[in-house]
C-alpha cells in the first residue's frame, strides 16, 4: 500500500477538478437520487471504494463510511484530507455549492405549523339519539 504522502506527490497537488467549477451534474444527480451525502456521490461518482478511500485518508473502512454518512458533520481539517484524497477543491465539498443549491440538503427547512390536537369526543350531531 501507497502511504498517502507519496501518493499526493505522485498524483500532484492540483485538484482534478479546478477549484472554483460548479459541483457536475453527475454528482448532485446521484447525490439526490440516492440521498447520499455530497461526500458519497463524490467517492462513487469517481469509482472510489470505501476501503480505497479509508487507504487515501489513513482511516479504517467504518470511519469513512460515518464520515460519508447523510448526518455526518466533518471538521473542516478532515473536510481539506477528504477533498485532498477525491482529487476535488474544498468548495466542491460544500452542499451549498452543489448544483447552485439543488441538494436537498442545501435548500433551507421550513417550520411546518404545530398541529391542533383533536377532540376525541364525536360531535354532537353524530350523537345517537332515540328515534320514534
């Protein structure tokens, strides 16, 4: 196995995708299609296991799949490692950045208004009442 310092020497410094570009179609595509992290859709879009990806960042294979995770929140050191393994910028890792905000993560939550409980009781009218 490549220690991952030889393998950014060898590989260059230089993203393959410029910083900078718009996040491709391909990978918003996936990443809302399958609900993925953009982490993920990047790593499958890029035909990365997660054993090679774990290999790139020095980690165990479970800890890149809780990284990658939809609720993950990735400190933004381990954000430039991960960027740095995928051969991408850091912006392209943004959700916010994907597709101009077509990620469903990157369109903001909207309150939805607190239910009214419901009366257990029927209403009076549908009450029984004797018929003569």
């Amino acid at each position: 196995m490549l220690p991952y310092d030889e393998y950014i020497a060898l590989a260059g410094n230089e993203p393959r995708i410029p910083a900078g570009e718009a996040v491709p179609h391909e990978v918003v595509s996936v990443q809302v299609k399958n609900r993925w992290s953009l982490i993920r859709a990047w790593r499958e879009c890029l035909g990365i296991t997660q054993a090679e990806m774990a290999a790139r960042l020095d980690v165990r294979q479970p800890t890149c799949a809780n990284m990658e995770g939809p609720d993950a929140r990735p400190r933004q050191a381990t954000l430039v490692h991960i960027a740095q393994a995928l051969g991408i910028s850091l912006d392209q890792l943004d959700d916010r950045m994907a597709g101009q905000h077509t990620s469903p993560s990157a369109v903001p939550m909207q309150r939805l208004p607190t239910p009214v409980p419901r009366d257990p009781t029927p209403p009076a009218s549908s009450a029984t009442t004797p018929r003569t």
